[in-house]
C-alpha cells in the first residue's frame, strides 16, 4: 500500500541522486576547470548575498543609531534649559 509506495518512491530518489552525483564525479575528472568554475560562481553568489545583507543591517543600525541620538538629545534640552526664575535655586 501506501508505504511501499512511500519506499519505492525513497529507492528512486536515492537513484536519482546517486545518477547525478556520479555525472559530477565524470565531469570534475573530465573538465576540473568546469567544476572550480561553478565552485567560484557559487563562492560569488554568495558574497553578493552577504553584502546586501550586511548592506541592509547597516541601514537599520544607522536608523536606531539616530533614534537613539534623537532621544538624548530631547533628554538633554530639558536639563539644559532652566525651568522659570527659582530654576537656578535648586
């Protein structure tokens, strides 16, 4: 029934993986350059993915960086001004 199925369904998955992975093995032993071609374009990618990444928490960094700044310095101004006549008193 459903698990045997299931089963042969896992025997030609495994197969199919085995068939490409002994396809990659012909062409690193026939074309190495072909391989380190895809090694590099991968190795590119992935960089690029990294950047924007860090690309995109800089820019959150830089917004709560301001917040952070707008915030003390509406805590300053208070402090900084005197609140009436007798302010100076305290």
């Amino acid at each position: 029934g459903v698990d045997q199925c299931i089963q042969k369904f896992l025997d030609v998955a495994r197969q199919t993986e085995c068939f490409f992975l002994q396809k990659r093995l012909q062409l690193s032993v026939q074309k190495p350059e072909q391989v380190i071609k895809e090694d590099v374009s991968e190795l590119r990618n992935e960089l690029q993915r990294k950047e924007a990444l860090i690309q995109k928490h800089l820019g959150k960094l830089r917004h709560w960086q301001q917040v952070l700044e707008d915030i003390s310095v509406q805590h300053k101004k208070p402090a900084e001004m005197p609140q009436g006549p007798l302010a100076y008193l305290e």
